[in-house]
C-alpha cells in the first residue's frame, strides 16, 4: 500500500530509517549508477520506495516542502510511477514537492507532475580514458604535485576495513577545520564527519613526514565505473597546494583502477544566465555570481574545476512553478544548515 512506502507524514518530525528500511536501501545503492545515492547513509533521510522495492526516492520534509535528494535511486523502470505516486501523497497532504540537484535525464518525469526546472549550477566530470598531467593545460597541475612532494606530501588510499584506527587522527583534522571556518557541519545534501559513516567509504589520505593533513572520502557508484569525492578536510596550517594534490592523486588513481569518469561535484550557479529554465530565477542566479563572488567565491570554484579539463553536466531544481522556488530554496538551505551559504557550499 502507498501508505506503507511513506515512512512519515509533513507533519512529523526528523526521522531516521530503520535498520530493517536501511538494508532494502543498501541493496539498491549497491547497484545505482549515481554515485550520490551514498547520500542514503547520511542518517537524516526519509525513503519513498516502489511497490517492487527496486527504486527509492530519499528525501526530509522542511516547511511546506517535500526535498528530494537527486534523482530517483535503483531501477529505472520503476521511476514513473515512483515519482508520480510520491507527488500525489505530498499533494494529498498540502505540501510542496522538491526535486534538489537532478540531472535532464530525467526532467520529463518531473515535468509531467507538473514541476518547473531551473538551473542550478553545473556538475564537473572528469573523463579518464586517457587522462594525463603532460601538455600545456595541465602545467598547473604539475607543477601543484611536484611542488606538494618537494614538501613532503604523500598520499595513501584506505579501504573501508582499515579507516577505524585512523578515526582519531581524521576527527582531529575535521575539528580544526570546522573551527578555522567557524562553521557547523552540514547535512542532507553531503556526507558529514561521523565515525560510522566515514568508515563506510574508501579513504585517500595526505599525510606530511607521517601526519595526516588532510582526507577525504570517496564515493564509488554501484557499476564500478565513476568516483566522486564526498567529504574532505584539511588542516589550516597545511600547505596550501593540498587539496589540489588530493584531487590530482585521486583522479590519477581513479584512473589506474579501470574507473572511467571521476566526479568533482558542482559549480553552484554557473551558467545561469544562458540556462534555460525560469527567467527570474536566472536573473537572480546570475546577479549572486557576477556580484557575490566576495562572499561565495562561485566563479573561483569553477575556476578551480575547469583546470581539470572536465565535461560540465547541468543540475536543476525541480518546484511547482517559478514563485515557488524562493521559498523552496529557503527550505533546503534549512536541511543543509547555513542558509543560502550552506546551500551554494554543500
């Protein structure tokens, strides 16, 4: 019964699935092309299942809205009816459907409920069939990594079952950083520092003469052929070539270990103004770029992306019509934690 696949009302609370409703999700993700749908485990998600099980929207309820995280999860067959059936309840209860950071795949499913896409930002894809730091575009590149060595930078990559002993040095690392931001953790559409959850994941580690520096966590997607960094951190101290000595060390090995497509993630209102989608929110998307790169550095983090030479994808929000998406966005601010500036970092 329908009443059976939502696990909570809009007028609930936060939830936190089962372990009964958690194995199911696991068995989905595991064969889900999208590395995102690791975003299951993050511990503050609802799930909407189809009748067959082999598909599952997540999603928390904030406000009027309904937030969906990405596009449906499992078997495409079971998409359709997955989303319809998930709109209607949400109808049936005065609430507001929202589709969070979804791909066009899928934009005829959300248009036929009646849903508007806007433009959200563009995801960074990095193609690795013949992926190579030589050649003049990728001069920076180099001279990052070797700069990082002369310094004594070394990297490791640490399989699920060898994280728990450098749990201690990982939560020190992650301290330092959320201090030096003062900032919080954020949530809903990124993995946070959690011991268990963090020890689900493969590891890439940066250490110097034997400290760990930084780290992130690294999703691989159910077909075995894209990886996607999660949650990363670093010591304020560290040098500042770190992270771009990660991603370099992480795409390279990506790459020897038959991965195909390694994901940076998205540049949050890039492109906005020759997107298609509704015409305010372009407007207000592209003024927030052009004039808010002081505050957000929108246009230095796509900078930063493009020197890996990637292929850029769309991301949209999906909402019930223009006017609606103001307020909608204010409540997935809300779920990610910090306003609008935790949405445009998550």
């Amino acid at each position: 019964m329908l009443g059976d696949r939502i696990l909570a009302s809009a007028a609930l609370g936060p939830q936190v699935a089962c372990e009964q409703v958690m194995a199911r999700v696991s068995a989905v993700v595991a064969r889900s092309r999208r590395c995102t749908a690791h975003l299951a485990f993050t511990g503050d998600k609802r799930f909407h299942f189809s009748p067959s099980g082999a598909a599952f929207l997540m999603y928390q309820v904030e406000g009027r809205s309904w937030v969906v995280m990405g596009d449906p999860v499992g078997d495409p067959a079971d998409f359709p009816e997955l989303v319809r059936s998930f709109v209607g309840e949400i109808d049936r209860h005065g609430g507001r459907p929202v589709f969070y950071n979804v791909l066009p795949d899928h934009a005829d499913l959300y248009r036929a409920c009646g849903l508007t896409l806007a433009k959200l930002g563009e995801e960074a894809v990095v193609p690795l069939e013949g992926f190579t730091l030589a050649g003049k575009s990728k001069v920076n590149l180099r001279n990052c990594r070797n700069k990082s060595q002369r310094l004594g930078l070394s990297v490791d990559f640490v399989a699920p079952e060898d994280v728990a002993p450098l749990l201690p040095a990982l939560r020190e690392v992650s301290d330092a950083w959320l201090t030096h931001r003062n900032g919080k953790e954020k949530r809903f559409s990124l993995g946070a520092f959690d011991e268990d959850y963090v020890s689900r994941f493969p590891l890439v580690v940066v250490r110097q003469e034997g400290r760990i520096i930084a780290f992130a966590t690294l999703w691989v997607g159910g077909d075995g052929h894209e990886v996607q960094v999660d949650l990363m951190r670093r010591l304020p101290d560290g040098p500042r070539t770190v992270m771009t000595y990660l991603f370099v060390e992480c795409i390279l090995w990506a790459g020897e270990n038959g991965f195909t497509s390694f994901n940076l993630g998205m540049a949050p209102l890039s492109g906005l103004r020759t997107g298609t989608g509704p015409s305010l929110w372009n407007r207000l998307g592209h003024l927030l770029w052009t004039h808010g790169e002081q505050f957000y550095n929108f246009q230095g983090l796509r900078t930063f992306k493009q020197g890996f030479s990637p292929e850029w994808r769309t991301c949209y929000v999906a909402a019930p019509g223009e006017l609606a998406l103001p307020n909608a966005m204010v409540d997935v601010a809300t779920l990610v934690g910090g306003g609008i500036r935790g949405v445009v970092h998550s």
